[in-house]
C-alpha cells in the first residue's frame, strides 16, 4: 500500500489510535518500527505513555481521541514533538482561529465529513460502563445509536410537537457532519487539513467523497493565491460527486458557526440517502409516489420510508413495485428516500495520474530520455545513430507521440520538449526507450 500510495505522492498515516494496557506496549512499540521501516509517514496516536518507549524517528500525529479543544493542549502536544494535532469536532471556527494564532507552529487538522458522536472523542465512557466495551480500545457498542424514551423527572413520557410521547426514538443518533460549504473559511483560520471520517465505510463511500471534497479544494486553490504547484496530479471522475448518493444520516455543520438545529435524526440511525419526493398511498407492494423532478427510479435502487428499508422491483409512471408489504395508512404523506441508486453505483470511477513533462536530448553517443513530475523524475540514455530524418515534420510528431503513450502507468503527459535535430527514429525504439524509462 505504501509503494502504492507514494508513487502518486499520497501520503499515509496509520492509526495507532487505542489505549493500552500495560503487557501491549511491547507490541505497539514493536509494530510501530515495523511501519516505519516499510515507510509509512506518520503514526495517529492516542496512548501519549507511548512516547516513553523507544518509537522510531517517525512523524507523530495527536489523534481527535486526545480531546484537542484548547490551546493549551495543542501546545502541550506540540511540545511533546507531536507535528500535527486532529482537533475535536465540536470546535467552533473562532475556537480553531484562536488555537492557530496561539500555537502557529503546528499543523492543525479538522474533521469535515462524516459520522460525528453525541460526546466528545477520547471521553464517552457509557460503551465501557454500559457493556464492558471501551470505545477507546476500538469496541465502542455505539448506545448513541440505540432507540430511547425521554422521561421527565417524574418518569413519565415527554410528548413532542405533535403530542405523541417521544417513544423509542433514536434521540442520541446524530447526522453526519458536512462542512463542504466552509473549506476556505476553515483554510484562512488556520486548519491545514481535512479529515473525513470512514470508519466501516465501503469503496463506493470513499470514491464518492474523497471526489466531492477534492472538486471543492480544487475550485478554492484555483480561485485563490494558493501556489498551484502544489497541484500534483490530474483526476476524472466517471460521475458526478453527490454525499447524498451514498451512506447519509443528514447532514449538519455542527458547532462550526454555533449550535445549529437540527443535529440528530430522531427516525433512525441508518443511512436515509437522498429525499426523491413523498409516498401518496401504499397498498401491499405497490406504492404510488411523487418524485423530485429529475428523479429517475431503477430496479434495485434502495428506499426508505422513516426506518423501513426495502429495494425497488419495477416501475409503472408513478407506481413504484417493491419487494416488502406496507399495508398501514400511516405511510401516506411521509418523505420518501433513496439510499441507492444502483446507476450511479456503477459509475463510481476515479482515475488519477500525475502530469509529467518529457524531454529527449540529444547527446554524442544518442538519447537522453526524461520523465520529470513534481513527485519523481526518470532519466535514461541510449546509444544510438543519428539519423537525419527525410519528412523532418514527421519525424518530430512520431517521437512526441510514442513518448506520450504512457497507457496504464500513473502518468500522463503534460509537456514534450525535444532538444536535438529532427531525426529519424523507429516507432519500435521509441515505445522500449519510454518503457525502460518509466518501468
């Protein structure tokens, strides 16, 4: 993974996030040199007694479990010889501001997408008290996700807005976390970067996002003073980038700009996806809806109605066949939700290369061939005869073209210099020397 991963200069950072027990030490210290020696650039860490050991001279990042909301205690870490603190979520844009300006010295990094906890990282204890599962040893039982009543001091049920008691409703499931809408202001408080939570996400989860985000930084670094030589690669997308498309519990900005209504999803707990339109009536397995205009149904698409989940059979003008019953009244008028779209599953496709720029020098002895990115450059020389070429036009066109074919590699092609006369050089020579170049 991590010779994968640099050959696109993409870092990567392993979690070592869990707290210990005493006879474990041995093995995280033991497991932390073999990372590095494999070269993994940086370890997330929790367990702060593993800076007592013998770790090895790898870049140390303070995980969110580490209850990061002050200055102070980012500059404690930075003190400790930690490069880069993951803030806690609940921060506000001025608290992140007011940490930048106190400690400028650190990299700070903050949570943009994904699921968020009713309590804060590093310091929920009802998993542990509650079932012996200690959400900081990666076992959390997740009870914030579970259904409640809500109780008054008297022990009787609260009613809500519409009168009904708030009966095992998921009062503690908050929705997902979406601060697309805020990544410049989070740059110019001083947040260097972003995180999105993935914790038992899927591929098509990860696709979706990571593109979604990406556009967006993009658009800003275009936009703005940012040197865009830090832009090292080129990405298409098969799709169109959309969090609603895949796993979504609604979304909120949090605490980023004060306490914001509303944070949880009393209905369920599970992904809703996208709101496509409203049911008018159910009978058996046929529902009758209106969709969003645009909205196009497909056979096993996913919907939800509140917690009910059921998968697409067929579809007749707006009579929606599906593979469950619902035979009850109370279906009629409620918000209808798609949480797949099996057509945009299939065109979940990112394809990333870095530019390189390619130039062939002539030399005494023949060719010089390099292949400069930002990340990495190639160098190669061949002896061979100078030829000159009869057709010098075509002659200059073959050799930009062979040496751009670059195919399945990681590169594509940004610029082709040739310094040397137009000479003749066969097609087949061509496409060895670019192989033996970028192998």
């Amino acid at each position: 993974m991590v010779q994968y991963a640099h050959q696109y200069g993409v870092q990567v950072l392993v979690t070592l996030n869990t707290l210990l027990h005493d006879d474990e030490y041995a093995d995280a210290v033991a497991l932390a040199h073999a990372l590095y020696n494999i070269g993994v650039d940086a370890l997330i860490i929790q367990d702060l007694h593993l800076l007592d050991f013998d770790l090895p001279p790898i870049r140390l990042h303070a995980s969110t479990q580490c209850d990061n909301r002050t200055a102070e205690q980012v500059a404690r870490l930075r003190d400790l010889g930690f490069k880069r603190v993951v803030l806690a979520r609940e921060l506000g844009i001025e608290e992140i501001r007011a940490i930048h300006a106190a400690v400028p010295d650190i990299e700070l990094e903050a949570f943009v997408h994904g699921a968020l906890c009713v309590s804060y990282s590093g310091r929920c204890y009802i998993s542990e008290v509650l079932a012996n599962r200690s959400a900081n040893r990666g076992a959390c039982a997740q009870f914030c996700r579970m259904a409640y009543d809500l109780l008054d001091s008297s022990m009787n049920e609260v009613l809500d807005d519409q009168g009904e008691p708030i009966h095992q409703r998921h009062l503690l499931s908050l929705q997902d976390l979406d601060r697309s809408a805020y990544l410049a202001e989070l740059i110019d408080a001083g947040v260097t970067t972003f995180k999105i939570e993935g914790r038992l996400k899927d591929a098509d989860y990860v696709t979706n996002i990571t593109a979604y985000y990406r556009e967006k930084i993009d658009k800003i670094i275009t936009q703005s003073s940012i040197n865009r030589s830090i832009v090292n690669r080129q990405i298409v997308n098969s799709f169109t980038p959309n969090p609603e498309k895949t796993f979504h519990r609604g979304a909120t900005d949090y605490f980023l700009h004060g306490r914001t209504r509303p944070m949880a999803n009393w209905n369920t707990p599970k992904s809703t996806g996208e709101l496509i339109g409203q049911v008018l009536d159910a009978q058996g397995t046929t529902l009758r809806v209106q969709l969003k205009p645009g909205i196009v149904l497909h056979n096993g698409d996913g919907l939800t109605i509140g917690v009910e989940g059921f998968s697409v059979n067929g579809v007749e003008g707006n009579l929606v066949r599906i593979n469950k019953a619902l035979s009850e009244s109370r279906y009629t008028g409620i918000p209808l939700y798609r949480n797949l779209d099996v057509e945009f599953t299939k065109s979940l496709h990112c394809e990333r290369r870095i530019p390189v720029d390619i130039v062939l020098r002539e030399t005494e002895e023949g060719f010089e061939l390099t292949y400069q990115s930002i990340i990495s450059s190639f160098h190669h020389s061949f002896a061979y005869p100078h030829e000159p070429a009869k057709n010098e036009a075509k002659a200059l066109e073959t050799i930009r073209t062979q040496l751009s074919k670059l195919g399945d590699t990681p590169y594509v092609a940004r610029e082709v210099r040739i310094e040397s006369q137009p000479y003749f050089i066969p097609i087949s020579i061509l496409n060895e020397w670019r192989r033996q170049a970028i192998r």
